[in-house]
C-alpha cells in the first residue's frame, strides 16, 4: 500500500463485439488488484461501451476531484474516448491494458491494439502518460500512479546508409497511385494522412473513392467471373464448402470490383475501409480479396491506412516479394516473442507449408472471406513510413519468424525479435508507433536505410 492515499479516476473501456464474458473477468481482476493498493477507486467498475456511458463516468470522476487517471484498456478500442479523457483531465493519466492467452482462438480482447492506437494519438497532441501491459495479478501496478509519465518519447536519428541505391527505390515510388476507398474509421489517427505530405515524401499520388463505389461494382460483377473465382480460390484454400455460400459470392465479388478498378485506374495499391461497412451495409468480407490482391502485388491496406498502403509499396519494392501489414497484437517478455496478426488477409505464399491454409469468417463480424494459417519461420523485415509524434520518419525492425502454432485465428506469427520483448514492448509504445506495420520475409534493412537517406528521412530502429 502507498504511503499517500490518491482518489484515482478510473475508467474502463470495452467494446461489445469482443468476448464480453472475458472482458468482465479481466476488469474483476484488475478492480481487485487496483483495490489492494489501498487508494479511493472512483468510476463506474463496469465496462464503458459508447461516448454516452464514457463522459457519464467522465463527469462522476471529475465530481470526485482525482489526483490521477486511470483508463483500463480492457479490449481493443478506437483512441477518441481515450483522447476525450485526456482533454478533460490535465492530472497524470495512465492506461493498463490487458493480454491474453495464445490459444489459437480468437482474439478475444485485442487490448495491446487499443493501447498502441491510443500512444499514437496521445503522441500526436504531446499528451505523456504511464502504461502497464500485464495480467491482473502480476506485480507492478502502483508503477501506474506516479507523476511522472513513464512515456519517453523515441528520436528519430538521420540516416548514415548511403543514398545512391535508396534513390533507386524512391524513383521507383514515384509516379504510382493509390486507390482509397472510403474514409479512415473515427479515432483512428494511425491512418490519418495528408495527400500533398505524402506526394512531396515518396511521388506517390492519393485518389479518394465512396465505399458505396466499389459495393456498386462488386454487386454488377458478372456471376461468371465469381464462379471462376471461386474455383480458382478452391486450388489454394480448403473449406470454402463450409461458409455461408450468399456472403461467399459477395466477398469474392469485391476482388473483382477491386481488380475492375486497378484495370481502369492503374491503381498500385488501395487502402480500404473495411469495416464496418463491408459487414453491416454490403454483407461480406474484404479480407480475403486483400489476401489475394496482395498476392499478385498490388498491395491492400486496411481501415483506409494510406500510409499503410504507402509502406507496402515500398516494402515490396526493396523486397521484390508480397508484403503483409499487420497488427502487433501482443508482446510476451517471458517467451521473448511477439505476436503480429491480421484478421486473415496474408498473401498465402506467406502460409507455412505444414500448415494448409483454410477459409474462415471474422472473428468478430462472422462472415467470408478469410483465411487462415500461421506464417511460415523464417527471417523477416517490419518497416512503416511514421507519422508519430507528427514527424515523419521510417520505423524498422527485423526479426525472425518462429515455426509455432497458431496463435489467433486469421493469419498470425510468432516473431522473435532482435530485442528483448520487454525492450521491444517499451519503444514500440514510447516511439508512437502507428498500429499497422508492412512485413515481407528476408533482411531489407539496408536497403530500407538507404531509401531513407535518399528521401530525407530520420529513422526509429525499434
């Protein structure tokens, strides 16, 4: 128990299409924990699922005077509530966030996600915090009540490699364009971007399309080419057989929407807002379709992440391969791994060979087309054209790729990184990293060096 009794403000934030049963069990441990430090707790105690029941509690707190405020990253959540409170609230803020087994379920709470969204967001507006990513019960939680943020911000440092081959790279970026489809999701500054910033970095151009577009032409897609889709996907993937066949033809059919407009745009790559809309309004997944889009080169990124697409681009140039933006979605300090994850969208050349990669649904949307299987081992680049902290810099990391199980359903890995996990873990949050990374398999950081030399770029080496 502390010595000082503080009143802590805390606020625990959920959203409803993960494991709410899980979710509420994990919030129990954490108020119990929270308990035994011996300070005045003040908040609802129960998971906030909206704005509504969020400022509610906003407003109770802040009727009890806090000393500090604690958000409780219970599962994967945007960064607008997170940046509400931090607006209204100028005591120390802190956020505990929560992981979860590796069973080769779902992900039933995303949690690390939400912390990583919400350290970029609160980097962009230069609001510092302390953070704890552990299990109820694990030491070290009065670390969150101190006065001083434990967020060191990373410095980017100039780029010594040389520039001549780096110019190859960025002339190969210039003149291509990207395809978005629909606007970023609300609280997430990960995939904000400034079309004119970006044609002045890399000479890539930014074309801005309704969602309702790419829904018009996947639904006047001929019923022919989706039943000579479906055979071709039969050749790569099990089990197609065994999801809803209706939401099947409409997944595939936005593959060919996607490859209607490449073909008449000369797209490079889309970034694309892929849910909720592609689930609630249209009624099948764009996951898939990415995962093979991806495959042929030409590269799909989701929630409309043009910086994403950006990076994929270029990842894909200095590594002549399919590339793969993924979420880190856990860091384990005891195993020494990481975890990287999408929802099922990795080019199946990326699937390992022991394991056959199936069809599946979202995990939280429940509809086709994903696949499933883990990444192959293998030595492995991650790399991000970054905009934390509102500086632009090249993000890289390398690691190596484990032969494990799978970890969560979709398409995930289990990397070994050059640093200790618990380091990793560290700069990753301190560095304001945005959510999503680019990976392609083998070593491409000096090349990656080298592009940014030439293009003028500091570098973060996680």
């Amino acid at each position: 128990m502390s010595d000082e009794t503080l009143t802590i403000g805390v606020l625990p934030l959920g959203r409803p299409t993960f494991d709410i049963g899980f979710a509420e069990e994990m919030l129990s441990g954490m108020l119990e924990d929270l308990g035994a430090c011996g300070h005045r707790l003040v908040g609802p105690g129960t998971l906030l699922m909206d704005a509504a029941s969020t400022e509610a509690a906003m407003a109770q707190i802040e009727a009890a005077q806090p000393d500090r405020i604690l958000i409780l990253q219970v599962t994967f959540t945007d960064a607008a509530m997170t940046c509400r409170i931090a607006e209204v609230f100028d005591q120390p803020l802190a956020i505990w966030a929560v992981p979860e087994p590796r069973l080769g379920g779902r992900l039933r709470l995303n949690a690390f996600c939400g912390l990583n969204l919400a350290s970029h967001a609160l980097g962009l507006r230069g609001r510092l915090f302390s953070w704890r990513y552990a299990a109820p019960g694990s030491p070290g939680r009065e670390n969150l009540f101190g006065e001083t943020p434990m967020v060191s911000p990373l410095v980017a440092q100039a780029s010594q490699a040389d520039p001549a081959s780096g110019k190859a790279l960025l002339d190969r970026l210039r003149g291509k364009s990207i395809a978005r489809i629909g606007a970023h999701p609300d609280g997430f500054d990960t995939c904000a971007y400034d079309s004119g910033r970006l044609a002045a970095l890399t000479g890539l151009t930014v074309t801005g399309f309704d969602l309702s577009e790419l829904f018009s032409r996947a639904h006047a897609a001929p019923a022919a080419a989706a039943g000579d889709l479906r055979c071709a996907v039969e050749g790569t993937v099990s089990g197609l057989d065994e999801v809803d066949q209706g939401e099947l033809d409409r997944s595939l059919r936005l593959k060919l929407a996607l490859d209607g407009m490449k073909a008449e745009g000369g797209f490079d790559a889309f970034a694309i807002r892929c849910w909720p809309e592609t689930f609630t309004d249209y009624g099948g997944a764009v996951c898939g379709p990415a995962s093979m889009m991806g495959e042929a080169r030409v590269p799909c990124a989701c929630e409309a992440d043009v910086y994403g697409a950006a990076t994929q681009l270029l990842l894909q140039a200095a590594s002549d391969q399919p590339v793969f933006l993924v979420d880190l979605v856990d860091m384990d300090a005891a195993d020494n791994t990481g975890v990287v994850w999408h929802c099922g969208q990795a080019p199946v050349s990326m699937a390992d060979p022991d394991a056959a990669a199936r069809a599946t649904l979202h995990t939280n949307r429940k509809m086709p087309l994903l696949f499933e299987f883990p990444l192959k081992p293998g030595t492995v680049t991650f790399t991000r054209l970054s905009q934390a902290h509102g500086r632009q810099s090249l993000v890289i990391a390398r690691g190596e790729m484990l032969k494990r199980e799978m970890a969560f359903t979709g398409t995930s890995g289990v990397v070994h990184f050059e640093r200790p996990a618990e380091e990793m873990l560290g700069r990753v949050i301190d560095s304001g990293l945005e959510h999503h990374m680019a990976l392609a398999y083998g070593d491409h950081v000096a090349a990656l060096e080298s592009f940014a030399a030439a293009a003028g770029l500091p570098v973060v080496h996680l």
